[in-house]
C-alpha cells in the first residue's frame, strides 16, 4: 500500500514521465517542507473547520459508489480518504500530486488508518498541468488548494475538462479572492496576525508569507466561473464559504 502505482489507462508512456514535472520547482519544493506539519497547521489554522470545508466539497463533486474518481493536488490525502468513502470497494480513487513528501506521507496515513475501502485508493506523483490519464475516464473530480498554486490555471482547467466524463463534475476547494472590503482585510489581517506567527513556531514563517500574494495574484468567484466556461465546462457556479474566506467552484462537463 506504500508504493505510487497505477492501475488506470494512462496516456503513451512517451508523454509521460513519472518523475519529471513542470510545476513551478521552487513551489514543489515549498510543498515538500511543509508536508511533516501540513495537518496539523491546517487544524489550528481553520480551527477545525477545513474539515467541513472538505466535505462539502466532495459533495458537490457528486461522487458516488463505484465512481472512478481523482483527487488532484491531493496532498496528505485528507479529500482523497472522504472520496474513497464515497466510491466505496468497487470504485477507484487516484490521489496525485507534485510532493514526492506530502504523497509518502498520505501513502502512511492510508496504511495505519487501515479503513477496508482505503485499499481504492493509488497514489500518483504527477503534474496537473499535464495529466497522465485517458480522455473522459473520471466520474468526479476534486482539488482542495491547488488551483491557486499551479503555473497555469487556464492549462489546469483543461486538463480537468479533458479527463471528466460528459455530465461530471469537478468540485474545487480554496482560499476565495473576496471583493468585499471587510473580509479582504479580515483575511489579511489573518495571514499576518494568525498564520504566519503560528507557522513560525514550526519554523516555516517564510513557507507560509506566500500565502497573503498567492490570495492576491488568484482569482475572483466570477472569474474562476469564467476559466471552466473557457476551459469548455457547460456549467459553473462559485460558493463563497467559511465566512467568504473560502471559495468552492463546482462546474459541469
């Protein structure tokens, strides 16, 4: 259960390279450090709350039993694990992401939770921005805080469209650009008073000051539903949460 293998219809072997990915190296890097703490700041950072944040998004994605799903950008595995219930015994879930660190340490987690449907689950090391699976083979896809992280958003979203079944969805989880001043500077005001500090007794103050540009350089719930539109996606809609601080884009194949 520890090993990164595949068991879906992959693309020619020549597009491929397992180990090779054009994500950003200074961000993959970045993803790396913080994977041994990754869990724990995401539960005092959101006081719990990125818990409930998740789930919905996984129920918006729509997945159901026996579904093929994938969860990109997965991380530690926390969307992959509530997609796994979802597909249950029968179904199949990827988890794949560009951190060799956050994947090994997802790869543990699925081992000593050691949940009867977790065997549904592979691990991937790959890149979103060129998706090493066959065209229309996903029932349902998630990304929980990747978006706003990849190189190329428009590249990312096409790939999303590309492997979705006709009538699937893609349910996509992140920090929301707000255009309402008090919860803009209420965010920021986070970032600096709250996020950074409690990432300093950790030692990754400097790991998590990109957050505050990364907000600041994504983009919009309207413009988030414009890229799926673009991207081909016949529907979209975008879901302030968590006070406006979080932003769910749910769109339509």
């Amino acid at each position: 259960m520890h090993s990164l293998q595949f068991s879906v219809p992959l693309l020619p072997t020549s597009r491929f390279k397992r180990h090779s990915v054009r994500c950003a190296s200074d961000r993959q890097q970045l993803f790396n450090r913080i994977a041994p703490v990754y869990d724990n700041l995401n539960d005092l950072l959101s006081l719990g709350q990125h818990r409930i944040w998740k789930r919905m998004a996984v129920s918006w994605s729509g997945a159901k039993t026996g579904d093929s799903l994938l969860d990109l950008c997965c991380g530690s595995g926390d969307l992959t694990f509530l997609m796994s219930e979802k597909a249950g015994a029968d179904g199949k879930v990827i988890g794949l992401d560009f951190s060799k660190e956050q994947l090994s340490i997802a790869s543990s987690r699925q081992y000593l939770l050691s949940k009867a449907c977790y065997n549904n689950i592979e691990w991937v090391e790959g890149d979103a921005l060129d998706l090493p699976f066959s065209n229309g083979y996903f029932d349902a896809i998630t990304m929980g805080y990747g978006l706003r992280n990849v190189v190329d958003k428009r590249r990312a979203m096409q790939e999303m469209f590309r492997v979705l079944k006709p009538g699937s969805r893609v349910s996509i989880l992140d920090f929301n650009k707000s255009m309402q001043p008090f919860t803009a500077l209420f965010q920021e005001w986070m970032i600096d008073n709250v996020v950074v500090p409690t990432a300093t007794v950790y030692g990754l103050a400097k790991e998590y000051q990109y957050l505050k540009t990364s907000i600041d350089e994504f983009l919009t719930g309207k413009e988030l539903e414009k890229l799926a539109l673009d991207a081909g996606f016949s529907y979209a809609r975008h879901y302030e949460i968590g006070g406006g601080l979080m932003g769910n884009l749910v769109a339509t194949r």
